[in-house]
C-alpha cells in the first residue's frame, strides 16, 4: 500500500520535512455475499425455471383440455424468475467486483 508524503509540523529550522504515514484504512467491502439473500435468490431463479418449464409442459400436453392450470404454473415461475435472476446477477457482479456493484444493493 503506498504511502502518503506529509508536511511534518513545527520544525524550527525553516526546512521542509516531509514524514511518510501510512494510508488510513478504508472501509472495505465484505468479499462473501450475504449467505441467506443468496440462498434465497438461487432458489427463486431455480425454481422460476423449474416453474416455467412445467407450465409449458403442462400447457402443451394437458389431455383432459385444462390449459389454464400451464398456464397460471407459468406465471407463476416468471414472477419467481424475474426477482430470482435479478438477485442472483446482482449477487455475482458484487462478488466479482465489477465496477457499480455493491452488496448494499441488493434487495
């Protein structure tokens, strides 16, 4: 970690003294993801996807002429999968800390 040049105070014979200091300590960001968020987003994304492609399957190969019990599965895996996938790229962009993720902005 490089250091800070500063001025050193009250010396008496007019020179300039300058001391090396260390760099304070910046808040540093936590590196693991928060465990029961992730969790949450992990099971949200799976089970959205596993949601949709019974809905589908449902849907396209009900023999007794119930579509809509495909479809409301369906729906229900979209509005599992949107937050599910949303969480979960949040949770990875932070991790790999790219530029414009934290884990504070996570929901």
């Amino acid at each position: 970690m490089p250091a800070l040049l500063r001025k050193k105070t009250g010396s008496s014979n007019g020179d300039d003294d300058f001391v090396f200091t260390k760099r304070p300590k910046m808040n540093t960001r936590p590196r693991l993801p928060p465990p029961k968020t992730t969790l949450a987003a992990i099971l949200f994304l799976i089970g959205g996807m596993t949601c949709m492609c019974l809905g589908v399957h449902f849907y396209l190969t009900d023999r007794r002429n119930v579509e809509d019990r495909g479809l409301a599965i369906f729906l229900l895996g979209v509005i599992m999968f949107l937050p599910g996938s949303y969480s979960s790229f949040m949770i990875f962009a932070s991790f790999r800390e790219w530029p414009g993720y934290d884990y504070s902005q996570i929901p």
